[in-house]
C-alpha cells in the first residue's frame, strides 16, 4: 500500500511555467515546498494561491530569489528531501538567443546543482529533460532505449543532463529523469510561445492561424497531467523509478491537426470565425514518442488531451487571466531580451 507522506521539496525554476501549476499541488498534497528561481518571469504567480490558503498552509511555502550559476546551492537544498530540478533557458529560440548563457544555465549550473545535491544526501532528485533530445526519428514510436540524437543545443544539454545523472550512482543521488512532451493549457506564468498555445492564442485573438508547414508531427501534454505526474513522483515508491528515464506524453498531433482542433473549438465555443493560414517552412523536425514505458511501469497515462487544453486557455483567456497577450512576458525569448538577461 503507498503511503502517502509530507516532504520538504525544492522546486528549482519553480516560478516557470510548469513550476506555477506545480508548486500550488505539491502545496495541496501536504508538501513543503521551496522555490528557487531568478523570477525571471514575474515573482507573483503564487498570489492566487497563497490569497485562498490558510496562514498555517502558507508557512510551507518558501522563496529563495538566486541563480543557480552562482547562488549557495547547499543552503537552498538545506533540509531538504526532493529537488525537481526545472530550471533552465527552456527552449531552442532563447538559447540560440545567447548560446553561452545557455550552457552555463543549461549544463554548466546544471552540474553544480547535482553536486550539491549529493553533498546534501537529496534523497530523490527528479530531473526535467525533454523529449526533443531525440531528434528526428522515422519510426513510428520513440521510446526510452532509443538513441539520442539532438538537433538543437537546448536538446543536445539536456542530453549532456542526463548522462551526468547517469553516472552517478543512485545510493549517491536517487535520480529520475522525465522526458516531457510539449506542454500546453493554462497556468499562472503563462507562456504563448509553445506550439498548441500559440495557435489557441491566434484563434482567440486575431481570428485567424498561421500554420507553419502542417505535416510535422509532435508531442503533447497537458500542463495538469503533466504536473499530476510531478506530485506523484515525489512519493513514488523508489523500486519502481530510481535510476529510470520515462518519456511523458500524450497525444502525438501534426500541426495541422492542432490547428483544425483550435478553429473547431473557438468556432463552436466562441461563434467567430477562424481562418487557417498555410506557409512553408524548412523545419519539418517530425517525431512521434511513445509513453509506453511510463504506463506499463507506473500505470501513469495522460488523463486529458489536446483539446481539454484548448478549452483550459480560452476558458483563462475570456476570464481575463491573460490580460494583454502580445505582453513581452508571456514569451521566454522576449522576456530575455527585454530583460538583457546575461
Ligand atoms: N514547457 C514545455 O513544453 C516543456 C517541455 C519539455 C521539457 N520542459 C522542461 O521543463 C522545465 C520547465 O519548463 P517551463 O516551461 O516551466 O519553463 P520556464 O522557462 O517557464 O521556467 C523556467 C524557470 O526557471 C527559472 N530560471 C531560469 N534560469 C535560472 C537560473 N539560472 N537560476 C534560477 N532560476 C532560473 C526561470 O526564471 C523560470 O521561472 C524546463 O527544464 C524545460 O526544459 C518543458
């Protein structure tokens, strides 16, 4: 029987987007948590929650503001019991940015941070990679034991990521590495610079999507399912994770499909009609990964699909939860131009 128990976690880049849907559950499930983050991105994204809860429920929550470049590791691991480790320059366009700061954040810190992990006997150390560090691949299905072969520098550190953690013995760090889809719907630090969330934001803003090639075919996740796995992986039984990698995905869509998806809901749900615009591109990076293993092993799947994510982001948006959508902040590469991130 699983025992469900509080625990003390430090969710390092945990004022991101995911982290901002995650940080609130892990909060609800009993946890402790802590948030490291340069809040780049706004450092209010818990208002909504700590508004709702309890003085006692607030007390365990904690903030340290710091870079994990050159911040004290140690001290903001001190007591605790799991690090999910999120932060990073976290897709291909805002590393490209400043390839440099990049791999410092990337892998550079990345590798301080599971120093400090060790010294600090974390007692499990749950590690954001991505599925993009397979490349394009033609099979039908991606999974775990393929080989790994990034096609951008945000792909080929996580990469590096995970043969670091590899090395390491887990009697030295109980590690597990998830390999998320893209994700999509909405959270408190929104972004609108990911594939289905882009398109929804089109529909619902100017009537009309630009599908940029069509055919390429990815993988997705909604952010709730994506941050149920999260919580459950804090008290997963240590057999059944430590020392693996698991894809997490749900539905694998072509572009185009998303886009017919969006202009079906916002059509029906909103009355308006959506225009599809078609235009060539050069990237038609297409892979198609399955979460085989995680379902087979864990008994986890996705619980929601593309379209409960779209009808999550215009429910947000006509709540007026994403005031201003073309604000700087709700895109990484322009919230790191804007700020002269370095
Ligand atoms: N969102 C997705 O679609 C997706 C898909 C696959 C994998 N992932 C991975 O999941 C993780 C979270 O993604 P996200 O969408 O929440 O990204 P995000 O950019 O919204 O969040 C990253 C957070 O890390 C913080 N951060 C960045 N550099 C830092 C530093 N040097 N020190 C301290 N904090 C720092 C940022 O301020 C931000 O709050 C990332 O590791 C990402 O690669 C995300």
């Amino acid at each position: 029987m699983e025992v469900k128990m509080s625990k003390k976690i430090l969710v390092i880049g945990g004022a991101g987007y995911v982290g901002s849907a995650l940080v609130p559950k892990l909060l609800d499930a009993g946890h402790y948590v802590r948030v490291l983050d340069t809040f780049w991105f706004g450092d209010g994204v818990f208002n909504d929650w700590i508004l709702k809860n309890s003085r006692t429920s607030i007390n365990r929550l904690g903030f340290v503001k710091g870079d994990i470049r050159n911040c004290d590791l140690e001290q903001a691991m001190r007591d605790v019991d799991c690090v999910i480790h999120l932060a990073c320059i976290s897709n291909d366009p805002s590393f490209e940015l400043n390839r440099d700061l990049g791999r410092s954040i990337n892998y550079d810190a990345f590798l301080k941070v599971i120093i400090a992990a060790q010294e600090s006997k974390i007692g499990r150390f749950i590690f954001a990679s991505s599925s993009s560090v397979y490349g394009v691949k033609n099979t039908p299905n991606v999974t775990e034991d393929m080989c790994l072969e990034p096609l951008t520098d945000y792909s080929k550190y996580k990469a590096f990521c995970e043969m670091e953690l590899q090395m390491i013995p887990t009697e030295k760090l109980p590690w597990v590495i998830i390999r998320p889809a893209t994700v999509c719907g909405y959270a408190p630090r929104m972004r609108l610079d990911l594939s289905v969330n882009i398109l929804t934001m089109a529909a619902l803003t100017k009537g009309k999507i630009m599908v940029f090639g069509g055919s390429q075919i990815r993988p997705n996740i909604h952010i709730e399912d994506m941050t149920d796995l999260y919580v459950r992986l804090v008290n997963e039984e240590d057999d059944r994770i430590i020392g693996r990698t698991f894809n997490a995905g749900g539905s694998n869509l072509s572009i185009e499909t998303i886009a017919e998806l969006v202009k079906k809901i916002i059509e029906q749900c909103m009355a308006k009609k959506i225009e599809i615009e078609k235009v060539p591109t050069w990237d038609l990076r297409s892979y198609h990964v399955s979460s085989a293993k995680i379902e087979r092993q864990l008994g986890w799947q996705t619980i929601r699909d593309v379209p409960d994510a779209v009808v999550h982001l215009m429910k947000a948006f006509n709540a007026g939860l994403i005031p201003n959508p073309d604000d700087p902040k709700y895109s990484n590469i322009k919230t790191m131009k804007v700020l002269k991130i370095q």
